[in-house]
C-alpha cells in the first residue's frame, strides 16, 4: 500500500499540495465542506454573466506552470495566460487618471505628464521593489521561516546587513513619501498594502515589495478567467489519481501519542500517514483541532482586513475602463483608520472595479460588462453589517457617478453580494478576514502559522492564513515549502 496523505480543504493551496503529494508517490485524498473545489478562487454565474469571485489579479504563473511541469506535461496545453499591457487604471475625484503601463519608460512618461511627478521617481520606486525582492523573496517567501537553517544560511547572512535598506524599520507610507512629492503617488503605492489585507500607515516598508511583482515581472491574466487556475490544477490533480470528496466537512484531525493518524469524516475516521490542513488556521484550532494545544499567541494576533464586493451585470459597456480599475478615495489615511482602528466603512471608499469581459468577452452579454465592485472593509467583529452594506452600496455608487459621469443605479442588471460573514462562511476564513493574520508590525512574517505542527507529528499547513501569506502566488508557495519537508513516499518511514 502506498503511503497515504489526506487533505483537508480544496483551496488553491490545498489543490496544490495534493499535486506535489502525488508527485511524491502519495495516495492523496482531498475532503473540501463545499460542493465545488477552489475555496476563494471560485466562480459566479448570474444570467448570463460570469464572475471570477475571489481574487483577481494574476502574479507569478510560474507557479502554477511548475506545477503541471511536475507532472511531466507541458503547461501551455492546459493552461494559457497573456501579459497585461496596463495594470491598473486609476481615476481620482479632480478627473486626473493614469494608466500603470507594463511598459516601463512609458508608465514613468504618463506619470510625469499627468501627475507632474519625476519619471525617475518611478524608476526608483521600482528599483527599491526589486531590491527588496532579490534580498527578502528567497528568504521570506521561498523558505520556512520557522527552520533554523533559513536563518543560518548565507542568504540570511546577506539580508542582514541590508535590513535598514530593505524597509524592516520604516512603514510603507513613511518610504514612499520620502521618494515621491506627487501625493496622487504616494496614494498608487501605498495601494500595494491591501493585497495582503494591511495598513499602509502601519504595514513595514518591506511590502513595497509587491510592486515588483506587478511591474517588474509582470500582470497577467488567463484567457479562461482566474477560475481557470483553480479547474485546470482541479484536473491535473486528478489525472494523477487525487481523490476528491466534496460536501465533506471534516469533523476532527485525529491525533494519538502527538503524532497525526487520519482525520474524522461523517462520524467515520479514516486513517491516514499524513495531514495537510488547508482550513484557515483559526478556525482549524477551534473546530478539527479543538483537542490540541493552541497557538495562544497566533490565534489572538489581529486580522487582515475583509471585502465587500457587489458583483454586477452592467448592461453598458464603458471603453475608458480595463481589466482592472480604482477609483481613489479622497482622505487615504482616513479609510484606513475606519478599517483597521474603527471597524467600520469610510463614507468615501476607494472602489475597485476589476471587469473580466474586457479580456473575455462572453463573460457579459454583448452591450454589457461583469463588474467585480469591490471595496476594503473590516473583518467581522460584530457590526451591523446590513446598515453598513446598504450605506456602503449608495457611497460606491454616487462616487462611480462622479468619476464616470454616469448613472450606474440604471444600469445595474443583476446583482449578488459577498461580504466578510458570507466570506466566512464559504471559505471558513476567520472573522471573513481574506489574509489571516495582519501584516501591521514589523514582526508580521514572524506571528504566522509554521508550514508544519511543532506538537504534532505529520501535521503539515498551507493556505492563505500561515507562511508565507495570501493571495494566490503565495499560497501556492505555502504550498512548495510545506511540500518540500515531506519525503517522498517510498522513502518515508
């Protein structure tokens, strides 16, 4: 019989492990609560349109190609993907837009002549990310952190006497205002805090890090929508002999003697050499894991922030708008105090509208667009989420109005909402924060979940919510790293 590893939850990372299980000679079996696999990287189908439902922006791919590569197939005829030419699109109150181009020297040229900010700013910018990225990636996102000899080894050594450069003492809006006079600037880069659900005025200056990532390696966007990621890994996961059982909430992780033996299905236990658990950390420990000694310290570290997106059928097609767009709020600062520090939506939010059909057409009827409207809210801590979403809807759509110059309330053909207690119960994501843990202090990377159990035997994590992150291309890493301290099956003992 060969060795036999069970996972619990088919998100992104968990599909991914299951891949590398295999690879590894594992008979792999996956148990997902939910009907279809994916977790947040699903989709939604509403009369006609189609909405990518979790997260939209594409970074990395090589890291879903490495794992089709592992599989001995060539990714291209399973997967495909094109580079974006503009990033984002962004628009502010006094009718000021720029487009962040692929491009380079022509991103730093609109910048100049639209925002009167130096080009050479933006170069430096892009340089500081890069720099970061080439000192702290192999470190922080390609290796536990949890292992001594990620802090022994040479990279290590390096990134030592570069801490002061690379950002660890300083926040993120503290770093780009030194760099640009434009506060419109200021304002695009201080952006790149919410793609790990932080703070900008209190994340370190190290994530100006993911810049690089957007510009210097790359946007990108598959040609069958992000839900594409999930179903093409979903079947490759399957031809190499994973077993997936949906509607099957796990019940417990079974351990004995401080070693992990299986899980518990339906009042059913079923033995196992191994477990990953893909659940979100918090909620794992009080529910699968109740039993087991709790990470105190982890579970009451503060929550990333959550999302409320209206996911809209727009029956008009705006040809100012791209793939993926925001509309910047007045008062940045402000909106980040009522997240993080009042817990509740800013009467002025910035909105993000990220509309697939610009790429895909038969995401929409023709005439018409699918619009992922999203903004950044708190995770649930109690609110009266009705008012504040009922509030929320009118804000987005007066300053939608302002901007375009439209009437959108009109044009508004179908409509479905998620928000962070729907976040929560689709995803099992603690408090519907989308990241875990926040990233607000400089010890964040620290005050995450290990890819591993140091109490318990052959308990391994991935996932959003422990090392090294959220969002796609980190959980995938999770993922990597977790997969790389499991010996292949023939040799495990």
């Amino acid at each position: 019989m060969p060795s036999k590893a069970l996972i619990v939850g088919s998100g992104i990372a968990g599909i991914a492990s299951s891949i590398r299980l295999a690879s590894k000679g594992y008979q792999v079996e996956v148990f997902e609560a939910n009907s279809y696999p994916g977790g947040k990287l699903s989709e939604i189908q509403l009369q006609g349109y189609r909405f990518d439902a979790g997260p939209s922006l594409f970074t990395l791919p090589e890291q879903v190609e490495e794992l089709f590569q592992l599989a001995g197939k060539d990714p291209k005829q399973y997967f495909e993907y094109l580079k974006l030419d503009v990033a984002c699109h962004y628009f502010w109150e006094d009718g000021k837009q720029i487009k962040a181009w692929s491009d380079l020297n022509r991103f730093a040229e609109e910048v100049e002549t639209r925002l009167g900010e130096p080009g050479a700013h933006v170069r430096q910018a892009l340089q500081r990310s890069a720099y970061i990225y080439d000192h702290l990636a192999p470190l922080f996102m390609h290796r536990s952190l949890h292992k001594l000899g990620t802090w022994t080894g040479p990279q290590a050594l390096k990134s030592y006497l570069r801490m002061g450069k690379l950002g660890i003492f300083s926040t993120m809006n503290k770093a780009n205002e030194e760099l640009f006079s434009s506060p419109k600037m200021v304002q695009l880069f201080n952006r790149y805090a919410t793609y790990n659900g932080s703070d900008p005025y209190q994340t370190p200056a190290t994530l100006n890090i993911i810049p690089h990532l957007e510009f210097n390696i790359g946007a990108f966007f598959p040609k069958k929508g992000m839900h594409d990621i999930t179903l093409s890994l979903f079947k490759l996961a399957q031809s190499m002999g994973v077993e997936f059982h949906f509607n099957s909430p796990v019940e417990e992780i079974l351990v004995e003697n401080g070693k992990s033996t299986g899980i518990q299905v339906n009042q059913q236990k079923i033995p196992a050499d191994l477990v990953v658990n893909n659940m979100d950390m918090v909620n794992a420990y009080k529910t699968i894991l109740k039993k087991q000694k709790q990470p105190k310290k982890l579970l009451e570290q503060p929550k990333s922030s959550s999302a409320l997106i209206f996911y809209w059928g727009i029956k008009k097609v705006f040809p100012q708008l791209d793939l993926h767009n925001i509309l910047f709020s007045e008062d940045y600062k402000r909106e980040f105090e009522h997240i993080f520090k009042l817990g509740s939506i800013y009467e002025d939010p910035t909105v993000y509208i990220n509309i697939t059909s610009v790429y895909k057409p038969d995401d929409a009827p023709p005439g018409c667009m699918n619009w992922f409207t999203m903004i950044n809210v708190p995770n649930n801590q109690g609110q009266d989420w009705d008012q504040l979403i009922a509030e929320a809807r009118k804000s987005i759509i007066q300053k939608i109005n302002r901007i375009l110059k439209t009437d959108l309330e009109s044009l508004i053909e179908v409509e479905e909402i998620l928000e962070p207690r729907t976040i929560e119960l689709k995803t099992s994501s603690a408090n519907g924060a989308l990241y875990g843990n926040s990233s607000n202090n400089r010890l964040a990377a620290f005050l995450r979940h290990a890819n591993y159990s140091s109490d318990i035997k052959n308990l391994y994590f991935c996932g959003g919510s422990v090392h090294p992150g959220g969002g796609i291309p980190l959980s995938l890493l999770s993922a990597k790293i977790m997969s790389e301290m499991i010996p292949t099956a023939d040799s495990k003992q």
